[in-house]
C-alpha cells in the first residue's frame, strides 16, 4: 500500500509579528529619547556662529549668551566693560531678544535682550568675516559711535605737550577713533593704541584737572577726572615734548592716576 506524504501543518506567525513589532516599538522609542532628550542629535542645534548680516549676529549672540559660546562674535577690539559684560553672564543661561537690530548710524546697528534678569544692549559693526559685536552695555543699547574709521586722521598743529594732551582729550570725549589716534607717539605699543580704542568703544568722559609741565624732562602730564562706564575714575595722560614731528602722547591710563 502506498502511503502519500503530508506536509506538516504551518505554524501561524501572528506571535512572530506580535515580537517584531514590539522590538521596533522599543527601538524606535529609545531613539527617539535618546534623540529629543539625551544628548539631543534630533534637537536643531542653536546658531551660534552666523553674522552675514546685523539679524543673524544678534540671534547667534543671543543664543551665544545661553550656552557661553560668544567669543566668535566679537570685533577684535571692543569696548572695555564687554569683558566683564562676557564675565558676568557665562553663568546667567537663558537669554531672550527684546529689541531686534536696528540701524543707528551709518555701518552700526544696536539690539537688546534679557538675561539673568538685566537687559544687555549690543552695537553691531561690520567685521573681518562678517559683522561682529564692539560693545555690550548692561541696563541698555550702547550710544552710536560717529564713524567706525581707525586709521589715524592728520597729526593736528600742536606746539605744547599740554596742546597735545588736551587734544587727544577732546579726541576721546567725542569718540574720534581718527583724531585720538592721530596724536599718539609713532613708538608707543600696540597695546596702548588698541587701549584707546577700548576705551572709545565704550562711552567715557574726561576732564583735565591739572597739567605738570616738565621742562628738564622733555614731558608734560596730565592728571584727569574722568567717567568711565558710568563709574567715576582719575585718568592719566603722559606726553613726549620732544619726538620727532612734534609733541606726542606717549601713554595713557584710563582709569588710574
């Protein structure tokens, strides 16, 4: 007798889905926690690099200040009180524009934001790679400078180191990068002419209390009264009576005497 061969019954594959669809279940929801959550690789990473145009700078900045990344952004030489602006807020996380770029003068715009419950303003002028931030002032937007020119204008006629003193005085209370420049001493250090424009950047004020002519020495010293900042400080300006081309200021302290 001849038996036919019978192939065995198929086992039913609801369970395998069942199992297939749980394990991607759990995959999809670790990566996607793992995503949104920890460490984030789904999150759109914050622009913090972008400055083609005053807009993007001040939302990268902004965006900066929350996570302690805006050492990029600013101009090579900036204002004095952005230092300890940058000091302070390294541990204020969170900020939010308020006021967005605007224009304030001709190649300078301003913008505002909060952080760490103050109000910080920022002036924004064209920079090597795009626009870069030269000051930020806590409590609101920093005043406008009258032009953003840093070669050194003519060297005005002065025949006394006092002249020269009191111009470059004048030179620095109506923030004339040009002009302060302009009665520097050919030798004085990179760090003193970039000092200057430190102090320009921001927004100080000096007046000249006393001048100390002195003959033997070929020098005349100025001793000022100044506002830096909004703090009262003396000031110090030193000159060379004697340099090639006529007297000369040969140093500056801005906030010491």
């Amino acid at each position: 007798m001849t038996y036919g061969h019978y192939a065995p019954p198929k086992r039913p594959k609801t369970w395998l889905w069942i199992t297939l669809t749980l394990v991607f279940v759990l995959i999809a929801g670790g990566v996607a926690f793992t995503g949104f959550v920890s460490p984030g690789f789904f999150k759109a990473k914050p622009d913090t690099t972008s400055r083609a145009t005053p807009e993007q700078l001040i939302r990268s900045f902004v965006n900066g200040v929350g996570e302690n990344r805006v050492s990029e952004l600013w101009c090579a030489i900036r204002s004095k009180r952005s230092y300890t602006f940058e000091q302070t807020m390294s541990v204020s996380g969170d900020a939010q524009l308020s006021t967005p770029a605007h224009q304030r003068a001709a190649q300078e715009y301003s913008a505002a934001f909060t952080a760490a419950g103050e109000t910080v303003g920022i002036a924004m002028i064209p920079g090597e790679g795009g626009w870069c931030v030269r000051d930020a002032k806590i409590g609101g937007e920093p005043e406008p400078l009258p032009g953003i020119e840093t070669k050194p204008s003519s060297r005005p006629d002065v025949k006394t180191g006092e002249e020269a003193g009191n111009e470059f005085v004048d030179a620095i209370n109506t923030r004339d990068i040009p002009a302060a420049l302009s009665v520097l001493c050919g030798k004085v250090p990179d760090t003193t002419r970039d000092g200057v424009q430190q102090i320009i950047h921001g927004e100080a004020r000096y007046t000249v209390e006393k001048a100390d002519v002195l003959t033997t020495a070929g020098q005349t010293i100025l001793h000022l009264a100044g506002e830096v900042d909004g703090v009262r400080r003396p000031g110090r300006v030193e000159t060379d009576d004697a340099a090639e081309g006529g007297p000369c200021v040969a140093s500056f302290a801005p906030d010491s005497d």
